[in-house]
C-alpha cells in the first residue's frame, strides 16, 4: 500500500511540474515573412479598367429610302475613299414620280404665264378706262363752259327782250340753248361717274389678276418643292461614303432590301466604316478611380488580340455622368451599385491588326513619385490604438502574463483605427503607426512613421490580420526565400 501511494504521488508531481514548465516557458513564435522599408527611384500610382478597342470616326450607313439593292460595290474589309459608291437601290418607282414632279412644274409655270398675260391685259384695260375718263372729264368741262357761256348769253337776252329791244323768237333760241347746255353738263357729269365705276371694276380685275398671278406663282414654288423632293429621293437612291476608312461591318447582301433608319435602329444599318488612322480605346473606370483621371494622363493599352504588346496612349476625354446600363434606376439595389465612368484613350502608335470591338485594358498613370520611401502592399494593416492628448501613438505596455484590466472611458475616448505596419525589433512584432502616399503595383508610398531599412511584417495575411503589439515572430525562411525569388522574378 505505501509503494502504490509513492507512486502516485511522484506520478501527481510529474504531472505538476509539466503543467508548471508549460505555464512558465515562453509561447512559440509565430511564423512570418518580412520585408525592408526601402527607397525605390520611380513609384507610379496606376488605374487599371478595361473596355474595347474603336475608331475615333465611323458611321453606320442606313438607307433613308426603302429599297431592294441592286448593286453592292464593297465587301467587308475593303478601304473606301469618301464619295465612293457603296451600294445602289432600285430606283424605277422614284424615277417615275421625279419625271411626274417635273411635269407638274411645267405645267404651273404655263399656269404662271397665263396669269402674266392677265394681268398685262387686266393693265392696259385699266390705262384704257383712265383715259376715257379724262376724255369724259374733258367734255365734261366743255359742256360746263359752254352753259356758262349760254347762261350769260341768255341773261343779256332777256334784260334786252324785257327792254323791247329783242324779238320774242331770239329771246326764246337764247333760252333754249341755255337748258340745253345744262342738260349736256349733266350727262357729261352723268358720264364721269359711269367712267370712274369702270375704272374702279377694271382697277379691282387688275388686283384679282395679280393675286392670280401670285397663286400661280406659288404652285410653281410647290411643284418645284416636289421635284426637288423626288429628285433627292432618287439620289438617295445610290449611297457614298461619307468617309475614307475601313468598312468594318457589312450586314447586307445583293437582293436584300434595304429598311429605312429610325431613331438609329440597328437592324437598318447596312454597314459601318471607321477611320483607322486614329484608334482609340473607350475603356470603363470605377467611380472609386475616375477621381485620379485626368485629360493627357499618359497610359498604356493591352489588347487580348495581341498578346505580349503594349500600345502608348493618352487621356483625351472623361465623362462626367456614369454609364448608364439597362435596368438602372429600376430598384434600390441597383441604384447603389457602383457606377462606371467612359475614359477614351487614344493610342499614339496602333497596330495594323487592330480592329474596332477587341477587348482592351488600359493602365492610366494618375501620379508619379520620385525616390519614394515604400514597403509592400500587403504590410499595410489597420489597428485600433490609443494615442495621449498630443496626438501621439501611445504604445501597450509589455504583458507580464497577468489579465490586461479593461479599458477606462477616457482610454475609449483616446482610442481610433489607424494604418500601419508590424516592424520586427528584438523578436518581437510592434506597430507603428505611418502616413502613405500613392499606391503603385505592389508598393506604397510611406510618407512619415519609417526609415529606410527598418524590417516590416509583411505576411502571411491569415498571421498579419490577427498579429499584435508584442508577439514573438520568427522569419519563416523557406517561405521568405521564396518570396525574395518571386519578387525579384516580377522586377
């Protein structure tokens, strides 16, 4: 019985002083990849989009008379100067109603003459009834002179008959040659007014004939119109380039017919040219990076068609209101989805192979550094630290392995998230606080918090979101080793 108890006894001690020595011995260091602040020569900040390849000038031709076509004098792939003839549509019908519209005009211009003639006949009657009115006036003037001349001559007269000087037979001829010349004053005066209502009725005819004239002249105008109309139909009838350039699309063949365009319907174009000679990329940049785009920003397009190549291009437009795709605006959830914004980029050498619709990527320059201080991208974390009434980073304490005590409400208070970096001092992990700059491909800029030379965390991600101030951290060299030979590879 007491060598059992022995045993168990030194069995509990065992036990004890393993569970004391764990308790006791340091954790095992936590396994990470470094990398060292370091200042490089040239740090770009790039935005990266995609789009597809256009020329700076195309149009798509569409007929704007319905037609079956007769004649296609191009295929796909031709060049074509402008006022060349690409196709003709039947034009039987046209020509017929042109050659009916030019009838038409001969005819109201007869119908014109014809009014000229009215009118000068209309005219000379007019000057016909002025005259005879002035001749009417005149024997109107006579007759009154005349029966003045009577009346005095009858007076005289009739004194000398009251007298007894005269017989009774002349005083009788003076008398009645006195109311006959009254009574032919009266016709002439009678005469005057006839002429006159002539003349005002030959005046009006005069106005009737020249608004006749007018009509006349306006159905010239009409029937001109016309023709003009049917004669434009007919040239349309025969389409040219309007353009010199690469015919990049044909859609139609000979004895197709030819639908009209309306509201730039695509099934009504017949083909499309582009001007090669100035090629462009329209590419689509997020709402998060057209902010750092700018007109001339040089940049560099990649085509899927033509691998391993880079073209050299610039910044020549921006759009200012986001691409609009269907179904915007239709819900909630697509009004808060990212916008895309049109960046064109044009190419400053293109290639002969390249074609309207390839796929491209464009990498914009929106800034560049020069003997920058950077770490990598991926030893950028964030912490939530505490910092004194100065504004300054104030470091925890080293754990002694007792419970840390919760934080007061001014601790709280000092407390925010900021970015920074792990830096490896005496094997352990502590976090500094820095300020960046630009971003580059796999570097950022580090404006203030590092010297050059100082050894950051740099990874494993799954270790760095979950480091702390103090950990113990070992270079996995393995890793490390093969992370220096992948850098190297990619500069």
């Amino acid at each position: 019985m007491k060598r059992k108890y022995v045993v168990l006894l030194l069995l509990a001690l065992g036990v004890g002083g393993t569970i004391t020595w764990q308790a006791l011995r340091p954790p095992t260091p936590t396994r990470v990849v470094t990398a060292r602040a370091e200042t490089v020569g040239t740090l770009r900040h790039l935005v990266t989009a995609t789009g597809e390849i256009r020329a700076k000038e195309f149009v798509d031709i569409q007929a704007e008379v319905a037609g079956v076509i007769t004649e296609l004098s191009v295929r796909e792939g031709d060049t074509v100067q402008k006022g060349a003839v690409l196709l003709r549509l039947e034009d039987l019908q046209l020509r017929a109603e042109a050659d009916a519209a030019r009838a038409q005009v001969g005819a109201a211009e007869a119908d014109a003459k014809n009014a000229d003639v009215a009118v000068a006949t209309a005219e000379a009657n007019l000057a016909a009834e002025r005259t005879a009115l002035a001749g009417v006036k005149l024997e109107a003037e006579q007759a009154r002179v005349t029966r003045d001349r009577s009346a005095a001559s009858f007076a005289r007269k009739r004194d000398l008959f009251q007298s007894a000087l005269i017989g009774s037979e002349e005083f009788e001829a003076a008398e009645a040659e006195a109311r006959l010349a009254q009574q032919r004053l009266e016709w002439n005066e009678a005469r005057i007014e006839q002429a006159g209502a002539n003349l005002q009725a030959v005046a009006t005819r005069v106005e009737a004939a020249k608004a006749q004239r007018e009509a006349a002249g306006r159905r010239v105008e009409a029937a001109e119109a016309q023709l003009a109309r049917a004669v434009d139909l007919v040239g349309k009838t025969e389409l040219r380039a309007p353009l010199s350039g690469l015919i990049t699309k044909l859609n139609v063949e000979k004895g197709e017919r030819a639908v009209p365009g309306i509201q730039s319907n695509p099934i009504a174009t017949l083909m499309t040219i582009a001007d090669m000679s100035v090629i462009e990329a329209e590419i689509q940049v997020d709402e998060a990076d057209i902010v750092h785009v700018t007109v001339d920003a040089p940049a560099e397009v990649e085509v899927d068609a033509i691998r391993d190549v880079k073209f050299a291009g610039v910044v020549t437009e921006i759009g200012h209101s986001p691409i609009q795709t269907s179904g915007s605006g239709n819900g909630s959830s697509q009004n808060q989805e990212g916008k895309d914004f049109k960046v064109v980029v044009r190419l400053q050498s293109p290639a002969a192979q390249l074609r309207p619709g390839f796929t491209a990527t464009a990498e914009i320059v929106t800034a560049v550094r020069r003997s920058v201080l950077v770490v990598p991208l991926q030893a950028l974390t964030a912490r939530e630290v505490e910092f004194d009434g100065e504004g300054h980073y104030v470091a925890p304490p080293e754990p002694d392995g007792r419970t840390e005590a919760p934080l007061s409400a001014e601790q709280r208070q000092r407390r925010k998230e900021v970015e920074g970096v792990f830096v490896l001092q005496d094997g352990r992990a502590r976090f500094r606080p820095i300020d960046t700059g630009i971003t580059g491909e796999m570097d950022i800029e580090v404006t203030r918090g590092l010297t050059a030379g100082e050894v950051v965390v740099s990874g494993p991600y799954q270790v760095l979101r979950t480091l702390k101030e103090w950990d113990r951290i070992t270079v996995d060299e393995e890793r490390q080793r093969d992370l220096d030979a992948r850098a190297r590879r990619k500069r």
